[in-house]
C-alpha cells in the first residue's frame, strides 16, 4: 500500500507535520495490483472491509483485462462451422442427463435429449431410471425412419 504524505500547514499547538493520504484507485488498477483477482472478488474484499486502505473510485469502469483474457486461451479459435449437410434423421446428437435430487412433477430423475442433425428438431424424453434411455432411443429412430 503507498501512502502519500503531504506537508500541511498547521497551528503551532498541532504534534505533526504531515497528513497521510491514500487516494482513491481505479478498479482497474486495484486488479492489477491484487495479481488479477477478479472484479466480484474485489467487491467481496471491499463490502466485507476486509482490507484497510482499500479505497475504490467507484465509478471508474471496469474494462476486461488484457493480460487476463490471453492467460485463458488454450489454442486459437476456430474458424467458422463448415456446414456439412445431412437428410433427415441421418445424424442425431443424444444426450442423457441426470440424475437430479428434485423429481419433476410425474417423478422423473433423469431425460434424454435428441437433436436431429438436418432440422435441429430437438425431442426430449423425460426418465425416472437411466435405464429407460435405450428404449426412448431406440423409439425416437423407428419414428424417424417411418
């Protein structure tokens, strides 16, 4: 923490010389200065005052930091989707999920999402075992193929 001292002019009764004074920082530069914590984790620091000195202009912006976005690249972005055209029920994504502590309304844990390639027509089949997803499958192909 930098403090910054100013000669103050003072009565001659007064025992000091000199006034601390911390200013008042941009968010942006308090991220910087915490090692790149996060804005929310700044607001937590600063509404819980579990930092003395910590002093934020809080009207000052609080721009994506540059450093921070390229430390989470992996690889370079891919280019743009090739669309690769299919008939009909040719290719279906599936997915089964679950299972959920809540049971919805008829008592089903778990459901099954089938999205056709071609329409991106999605169906879903809801499931109170994970055992009931192969025939929900195997049902939702013979209705395509008819």
């Amino acid at each position: 923490m930098r403090f910054k001292l100013v000669p103050i002019t003072t009565p001659k009764d007064y025992k000091y010389s000199f006034h601390a004074n911390t200013s008042v920082l941009s968010w942006e530069i308090w991220h910087q200065r915490f090692g790149h914590i996060g804005y929310l984790g700044l607001q937590r620091l600063l509404d819980k005052s579990m930092v003395n000195g910590f002093c934020v202009d809080m009207w000052s912006p609080r721009p994506d930091c540059v450093a921070c976005t390229k430390s989470k690249h992996a690889e370079k972005p891919y280019g743009l989707a090739e669309k690769k055209d299919t008939k009909l029920g040719e290719l279906t994504h599936v997915d089964v999920w679950g299972k959920y502590e809540t049971a919805s309304i008829h008592g089903s844990h778990y459901y099954v999402v089938m999205i056709d390639n071609a329409s991106r027509y999605v169906t879903v089949e809801f499931l109170k075992k994970k055992s009931q997803a192969g025939k929900k499958i195997i049902e939702y192909m013979t209705h395509q193929m008819a």
